[in-house]
C-alpha cells in the first residue's frame, strides 16, 4: 500500500482534498503535526465529504514519531519538493513507498531534504511559478506511482448506469 505523508499541513480544505483521494486509491495517509487546524475541522470534512471516516489516517505529534511508528519508511521515502533534480516519473517507486509533501508555505525544509538527494522529486512546471497547490501536485505524483505498480487492487474498468457500451 502506497503512503501520502503530510509535514505540517496548512489548510484543511487541502488536506480534505488529499484525504479523499487517498480513499479513492486505497492509498494511507500520514499527518504530522503541527497542523494549522483541528483534525475535525469542518473545511476538512467538506473537501473530504463523507468519505473521511473510511481513511485509513494517522496523526504524528512530530517528523521523528513518524519515524519511531514507521520504521520502514527510511529506505522508501521520496521527498516531493521544488528543489529536486529529478523528475517524478523517472523514479520506481515501490509497491509500499512513502511520498512525503511539506507544508503549503514552505515544503519540505531543506534540514530534511539533503538526507534524501537521490530520492527527491519534482514535478515539472513554469520557472515563473513557485508551486502547484497541494493536492494537486500529490494526485499527480500518487497516479504516477499507482500507475508504475499497475493501480494495484484498484477498478480499472467503468461503466455507463443508464446505457450500455457498444460492442
């Protein structure tokens, strides 16, 4: 199972966002504190509807209870951030990977980043933009690892309710 991490997330309606795409993807999804909200705060629960209560979510008090509760995660942590080298879809990203963002202001402070220069990544994007918004750069990076792992146990078929495909 594939693993979001939040450092320090700003927004609720961000994170909200995040959480149901997590439950879209049966992907996990790590927060750490601190937050600049309540974890039931009501702009959460909208972005998310009503698929919140089936995330599968852990909260941390901090980056090194992530750590001692995650002791697995040193080895397959890719750090998504503007200052990378590398792309995001150059990297294979295990099947159990863990692909941190930072907070919305901020990203990911560079203390941390330069412990994982192999394993950083970007998503390309304008010279004249800073940052794409949170949720969107972690559905870009999250399809793109689900992807590379053939979307796991995921429905990859649709279909139409009222009509029926052509054959």
């Amino acid at each position: 199972m594939l693993n979001i991490v939040l450092l320090e997330p700003e927004m609720p309606a961000n994170t909200g966002n995040i959480g149901r795409t997590c439950c879209a993807t049966g992907t996990r999804l790590h927060l750490i504190e601190p937050m600049g909200f309540k974890i039931n705060d009501k702009m959460l629960k909208r972005a998310g509807l009503d698929y919140w209560e089936h995330l599968d979510v852990t909260v941390y008090d901090c980056l090194e209870d992530f750590f001692e509760q995650n002791p697995d995660a040193v080895g397959k942590m890719f750090m998504a951030t503007t200052k990378a080298k590398q792309n995001y879809s150059e990297v294979s990203y295990p099947e159990d990977a863990y692909i941190m963002f930072g907070k919305e202001s901020a990203g990911i402070p560079e203390e941390i980043l330069v412990d994982y220069e192999e394993t950083a990544i970007r998503i390309p994007m304008n010279e004249k933009i800073r940052s794409l918004n949170l949720s969107n750069s972690v559905a870009i990076v999250l399809y793109e690892a689900l992807r590379q792992n053939h979307f796991g146990s995921m429905q990859i078929e649709g279909d139409l309710h009222r009509l029926h495909w052509k054959e």
